[in-house]
C-alpha cells in the first residue's frame, strides 16, 4: 500500500506562500465544507483567459479596508457576482449550491491589483467535499459596474494576492495521483500592464513521494538481521 503524506490543497499552499512573504490575508471568506455542489473535478493545463466581460455591481452590505487604511470600498456578494457573470459557464453557475445551508464554497479577497482606485476582488470556487479549487477570477470596478479582467478554470486552481500581483497556484497531476496527492504545483505569478494581466513569473515544484506511511511506493522497511540489535 502506497504510503500516505498530508494532503495539501492548492488553497493551503497557497496561503502557506503568502505567509512566508510577511503578508496578512484580506477580506477572506472561508465558506463552511460539507456535502453537495461543485463536486467535480475537472483536470489540465491552467488556461487563463484575459476577458472584458462587465458584470452589475453586485449589492454591498458592509465596509473594507482602502488603500489609505481608510474605509475606501464596499464588499461584494461574490454568489451574484459569479452568477451574472456571462463569461462563466452554465455548468459551473449550475453546480454553485450552497455546502451547507447558505454557506457557499467560495473565498473572497480584495487588494490593489489593477491600479485602479478601488479594490479589486479576486472569488476562488471550490468544491464542499475536499476544498479543491476549481475556478479563480478577478473583477476590476469601474463605473459602478465588475468587468472581469481574469479566469482560470482548472482543478486545483486557486488564486491569491501578493503585493500587488496574482499569484496562481496549480496542483498539477500524473496519470494515477489521487485528488489528495498530485505529483507537483506550478505557481505562476500575472502582473498588470496596461489593460490586462500578463505572466511575469513561474515556478514548478515536485514533491517527494517519500513521505507517509510506507515509504516510496508503499514499500515495507526492510527486517533487521537476527541478534542485530
């Protein structure tokens, strides 16, 4: 049996990476993780796709943070904003069901990535039962009105700020890898120029299948020669 190592999601690595940066995380919305809903999982190659999609300012309910430490936005409700959003398909708006009562599994950020004057909002999708990400976009205010300016839709995806830059995180898949256990990560880091985000950095990273119980491929510790010990 092959050995078993924590199971890291691309969300935790994520967040792991910005930690070691010094960074606090901002306006994050842990949604609670149960059954039903965005159960897929749906693997490949990240595919970002730049889109100038404008989406209704969706209601505001309360304050955040701005650039000046003042209370310079409003939140959003990132549900209606994923919903009106026509760049996203049908599939993923149909598979958007609550976990568990209204707590939908979806995290919400917001920071300066855009160089616009309000903050922008960066809604990772997961699914309820193992918190994989499945869907990471970023909309940008402008006229009272969310265009979305960035979409990758990939299993294991999820995004994140990082002093002024996307930093995207996906888990990456050998023939055979459980959900849990991928081969390795690819973090790729967009940056704004001009109108649109561009890939500044990326970053591969393998991990060692020799961890857990059992070793490499499952492998038992050899036995100690009699009187050995």
């Amino acid at each position: 049996m092959r050995g078993l190592r924590p199971a890291f999601t691309a969300r935790e690595r994520a967040a792991s990476v910005t930690a070691m940066a010094g960074l606090a995380a901002v306006g994050v919305l842990v949604a609670g993780c149960s059954t039903g809903g965005t159960g897929s999982r749906d693997e490949g190659a990240a595919r970002p796709d730049e889109v100038a999609s404008t989406v209704p300012a969706a209601p505001k309910p309360s304050a955040s943070p701005g650039r000046d430490g003042g209370l310079a936005s409003e939140r959003v409700d990132p549900i209606a904003l994923l919903k009106a959003d026509p760049k996203i398909g049908e599939r993923l708006k149909a598979d958007l069901k609550p976990c568990a009562a209204d707590a939908y599994p979806v995290d919400t950020s917001y920071g300066y990535l855009t160089g616009s004057t309000s903050p922008d909002v960066v809604v990772n999708v997961m699914t309820c039962g193992d918190a994989i990400g499945i869907g990471t976009y970023v909309y940008r205010e402008e006229n009272d009105t969310y265009r979305n300016v960035f979409m990758a839709e990939d299993g294991a995806v999820y995004g994140t700020i990082d002093r002024g830059d996307l930093v995207v995180t996906k888990q990456v898949y050998a023939k055979g890898d459980p959900v849990a256990y991928p081969s390795g990560e690819d973090v790729i880091t967009y940056r704004w120029m001009g109108n649109r985000f561009s890939q500044h950095d990326w970053v591969h990273n393998d991990y060692s299948k020799a961890v857990g119980d059992g070793g490499i491929d499952g492998a038992a510790p050899a036995p100690s020669e009699p009187g050995s010990d």
